[in-house]
C-alpha cells in the first residue's frame, strides 16, 4: 500500500484533520493526525501495526509498551501480532510512570510503540523509565513519523507513514497572527492554550 492509499484511510476516517492545532510536544500546526479515528477499525489496526511488527520482525523483543493514552492501542496490537507481552506508561501529575503492577525485567528487549510522534517526547519518557528498570531499547515503531528532523534517538526508529506538516513554536505561529481559533484534540493536558 502506497503512502497515499495509507493516507487516504486517515481522510476517510476523519482523522486527517486540518486546522489550527496545539500537537501534544506544545508547537501548533495546521495538520493533526487523530488516530483514534482510524484505529476504531480493527482491520485499519491491524494493518497499519502490521507493518511496525513487520519491520521488528528480525529484532529480539520481549516486551512492547507504550505511553498512554494514544499509542496503547497500537502497543497492545503490535504486541498481539508479534505474540508479545504488552504494557503502558501513564501520565501522573505530568510525569509518566509505569504503574499497575506492570514492570522490566533487567535485561529485558522493549519495543516503545507509538500512535504518532512529532518531538518524540513521550518516547523520550518512555525510554527513561525502561532504562530505570534496566531494560534494553530495541526500536521505537509509530504508525505517524511527522518529526521533520532526525530525531537521534539511539535505536532504530520506524514510521508506517512519514509526512511532515509544518509546525510552529506558539511565539512564532502564522495561524495564532490570523486570529485562527486553536484546537486540542490530543490526550495530553498542556496548560493555557
């Protein structure tokens, strides 16, 4: 499938929206992908996290977690198709942490998981907390790369779909200088927009 086809899913689905967004990383954009929209659709799930196991097929992985709330769905499928155990993050008084009981072995190989990923901030938080249990970071897999740069994250680092729509720091917006309204649609609480 093209990346044009895999796009397509996203505007059929509404989840391609287009606007004037605060991304959960703090910038703004006119682009945002809500991809709880797509993955509602279990063959829509599973194709796009398809593709991420695919691609770690080769890779030795114990365990796949993903930061909540966003990338709990593609963490727990990736996991089911790789026949994995999968955990989550949580955001608690703005910090993530592993909560529930869930916990890493030392040693063990972790595949961080993603809905979409921009500064690749919650998988920044998410690697700390694996190396704080001593596990090892295998690969960080996304069904959006919309980072724009090389984001150096040490391990390798997948994207089902890679497009880069312009971002702004909130200082330096075009779309806040229009006076166009802004949207939060994301799951992270950021304070006053």
């Amino acid at each position: 499938m093209t990346e044009s086809d895999k796009l397509q899913i996203f505007r059929d689905t509404k989840a391609l929206l287009e606007g004037h967004f605060l991304l959960s990383s703090g910038l703004h954009s006119n682009i945002y992908f809500q991809c709880a929209k797509v993955l509602q659709y279990p063959k829509y799930a599973t194709m796009f996290c398809q593709e991420i196991a695919d691609h770690f097929s080769n890779f030795e992985i114990d365990v796949v977690i993903s930061p909540a709330l966003g990338g709990v769905l593609v963490g727990q499928e990736v996991a089911r198709l790789m026949n994995k155990r999968s955990i989550f993050t949580e955001r608690v008084d703005n910090v993530m942490i592993l909560r529930r009981g869930f916990e890493i072995s030392k040693g063990e190989r972790v595949l961080i998981c993603e809905d979409v990923v921009t500064t690749a901030k919650s998988s920044r938080e998410v690697a700390n907390i694996v190396n704080q249990f001593e596990g090892k970071i295998v690969g960080i897999g996304c069904i959006i790369d919309r980072s724009r740069n090389n984001l150096n994250l040490g391990v390798p680092f997948f994207g089902t779909i890679k497009l880069f729509p312009e971002t702004y720091e909130s200082n330096n917006c075009p779309l806040c200088k229009s006076n166009i309204p802004i949207e939060k649609p994301g799951s992270r609480k950021i304070g006053k927009m």
